[in-house]
C-alpha cells in the first residue's frame, strides 16, 4: 500500500468538480489569478490532460494548462505544469490504455510537488471527483494521497445540488477535509444553487459567469478561508 506523500512544507489544495466541464479549469485558474493580485505565490500543477491539440511540429499541447500557467503567472514551465498529455478526448485513464502508457497516481502525486516550500500549489484534477485518473486509481485517490484540503467546484447547472452533496460525502468519506465549495455560474441567468448553503458546513463562494473567459477576481474572503484555513 502506497504512504501519504508529505507535501514538504508545501500549502496545498487539491481542486474536484461535480462533474466534467463544469468549469473547473476556469475557477482554478481565478484562484491564481486573484492570489497573485495579492501578492500570494502559487503554482498551478494538472498532472496529466487528455483532450490536447496537436501543433504543427506534431507535439501535443493542453489548453487548460495553457490558461493555467497564464492566470497563476508561474515561472515553472508548462511541463512542470501538466507533464503528461495524451490526444484523445477520453478520461486520461483510458488515454493511458489507448496509448500504451503506464502512469499510477504514485507518478503523478510526484509530479505535483513543486519543491519550493513559499509556493501554494492547486492541483487540478480530471473530471469528477471518482473519474478515472490513472492506471491504478481515480482523482480521489490521487487526493487522499496528497492529503491536501478539497476545493469542489460546483457548475451552476441543473441537478448540481445533488451531485454537490454526493461529491462532498465522497470526500468526506475519504478523510479529507473540503476547505471551500466555488458555485461556478455557466450562464448569465441560471442559480441553480440557490439555498446551497444551508445544506452544506463548508464555505461557499461564487466564480461570476465570463464573458471573454478572462480569470475573474475572486472575493478577499475566499482568500483568507485559503490562506487562513481552519485547524
């Protein structure tokens, strides 16, 4: 049985959505983006993408990293930043099979460590919270083997109080603690989560629907539940 690797002193988060495309690259990356207008370093860490383009010189290239590695302005390359990317629009665990590649979550807990023990590192994962991640496990596994607090983000979208509530009895049910639930708005009008917090304990913040998929500034209250986290 793989151990808990020690974050080295490293503030974490490991950041979850109820399910796939519901904009957790976006909220992930306007966690940075309002870290740094505060002065706070971060590093954004996707350990493995599927989906990616192709470029012309035949390499492969992962736009959520891309807007990662804008919106957290890090210095760490985009290799550091995602290191494994496969082609194909399938859960990265299945892109693995498809290309005859071995990756378990022990290879890519590794490649979430940033060495540096000022950084704040957000590791964003794939999909949903029990979506397929690696060759031997899924995100929560990768989870629970950071140990690092949840961030869930939730997209404003109907059902998604249930499958809120159902992702934040998985974690709990892991023994990891959810630091904040991001109500992700994916359309101007919709509120879908009305009365969402009244349901659950964890602090409740909201990523305002964009227009130009520029990071939004999130609130300062959200900065000090991740700066401050309780005990």
């Amino acid at each position: 049985m793989s151990k808990t690797i020690n974050p080295t002193n490293n503030k974490g988060f490991f950041i979850t959505g109820t399910d796939t495309e519901i904009g957790k690259t976006f909220v992930t990356g306007s966690i940075g983006h309002t870290l740094f207008t505060h002065g706070i370093r971060a590093t954004p860490r996707k350990p493995v993408a599927s989906g990616c383009i192709v470029k012309p010189d035949g390499s492969l290239e992962s736009e959520d990293a891309v807007f990662l590695h804008s919106a957290f302005k890090t210095s760490n390359s985009l290799e550091q930043v995602c290191p494994f990317l496969f082609e194909q629009p399938v859960s990265p665990k299945l892109a693995m099979k498809l290309n005859n590649t071995l990756l378990t979550t022990d290879d890519l807990a590794q490649n979430c460590q940033t060495g540096n023990a000022d950084e704040m590192v957000f590791v964003e994962g794939a999909g949903g919270f029990y979506s397929p991640l690696a060759t031997d496990g899924l995100n929560a596994d990768l989870a629970v083997k950071l140990g690092y607090p949840v961030i869930l983000v939730v997209g404003d979208r109907l059902g998604c109080i249930n499958h809120a509530l159902l992702t934040l009895e998985a974690i709990s049910n892991r023994g990891l603690t959810t630091a904040a639930v991001i109500i992700n708005h994916l359309h101007p009008t919709d509120r879908f989560t009305q009365g969402i917090e009244s349901l659950i304990e964890s602090p409740v913040f909201y990523s305002p629907y964009s227009v130009n998929r520029e990071p939004n500034t999130l609130s300062h209250e959200l900065v000090n539940t991740l700066i401050q986290p309780k005990p």
